[in-house]
C-alpha cells in the first residue's frame, strides 16, 4: 500500500504540473533525494521528486475486531495497521533554473492545498486497499530541517514536507470460519 498510495499522488501531481506548465515529459518522480554516494539521482534531475521519510502507526480507533459475516479475525494481531507516511516533495533544480524551481514549488503547494484528500470518489484509480489519503503540510524549525537534510545526506533542495494520514494495510488473516445455523430441522418421531 505504502507505494500505492506515494505513486498515486506522484501520478496526480504530475497531471497537474503538466497542465499548468504546458509540459509534454514526466516531471514528478518517485526518487530519493541523494545517491549512496552523495550525488543527487539521474531521475530526479530538473524533477519534482516524491520520498518517503518516515513512516509512523497512527493511533486510530476504527479497528475491526470479533467476527462478522461468517467470519472472525484474532483480535490481537489481525486488524488493519493506520500509517502516516512523511513525504517530502523536493524540486530538485540546479544552477539556473532556480527560478524556475520556485513556479514548480508554489503550483505544488497549491495543488496539494486544492485537493487535500484523495479517495474513491475524487479519484476513481485510488488503490482499492486505501481508503482515502488526507495531506498536511508538517512545519519544520530550520534546525529540524538542517537535522533532516544532515540525515538524508544531500545538498538542500527547496522542500516542503507532507503527513499523508490514514494509509491502512491489513493483513487480512482469517483465523477460523463459523458456520451460521438459523434452525434446526425438527426431529421425526420414529415408529413404534
């Protein structure tokens, strides 16, 4: 699920990149932001890249739990985990496009800002194991984001960070099937 729901969101962002900008290539990648080596990665060059930072279990009441249309699920281990995944957007432009890379930036927020949730009814090709994808810009001090960009082990790119909340994986394991009895067939009086 996790790449289902962070390619559905590059898929979506790129659609509207290309329409505003009049662009007939691929300009959002799913990609890291830097090689092993430091170097940033080929695919992300003049990019909008998409990466996964982190992922977090959200604590979140709506769990199914005992059994339901025939079947049960173990309570314990069973039920669908809540992920928040921490996606940063990075423009990813070098020497003289910078300018350029803030148009590329600002039309990112807005198009994030204009459609903050994706599910089954604004996007019809959402994964059927997601049920909706909510994003929220997370603020970042300039210590955290120095700390972030020393972590991952690159040069900075203007960023902005998302928590895309609700990304749901269920394990799915059924433990046992019960078989529903509505009444039982009266017992015949058998000859004397």
């Amino acid at each position: 699920m996790i790449n289902a729901a962070i390619n559905q969101l590059a898929v979506n962002l790129d659609e509207s990149l290309r329409k505003t900008f009049n662009l007939d290539e691929q300009v959002v990648v799913v990609s890291s932001t830097v090689e092993s080596d430091g170097s940033m990665p080929l695919s992300a060059n003049n990019k909008v890249a998409l990466s996964l930072i982190n992922i977090e279990r959200e604590n979140y009441s709506k769990h199914i739990t005992g059994s339901g249309a025939g079947f049960s699920r173990n309570p314990s281990w069973s039920k669908p985990i809540y992920l928040n995944l921490y996606v940063m957007v990075s423009i990813c432009f070098g020497g003289n496009n910078y300018l350029e890379s803030m148009k590329f930036l600002s039309n990112t927020i807005a198009f994030f800002q204009r459609h903050p949730v994706f599910d089954h009814s604004n996007t019809p090709e959402l994964d059927d194991g997601i049920e909706k994808l909510v994003l929220d810009i997370e603020n970042l001090s300039i210590q955290d984001l120095s700390n972030l960009w020393g972590v991952l082990g690159g040069k900075y790119f203007p960023s902005v960070l998302y928590k895309v909340r609700m990304v749901a994986i269920d394990p799915g394991d059924i433990t046992d099937q019960a078989v529903s009895i509505s009444s039982m067939p009266e017992a015949s009086a058998s000859p004397s």
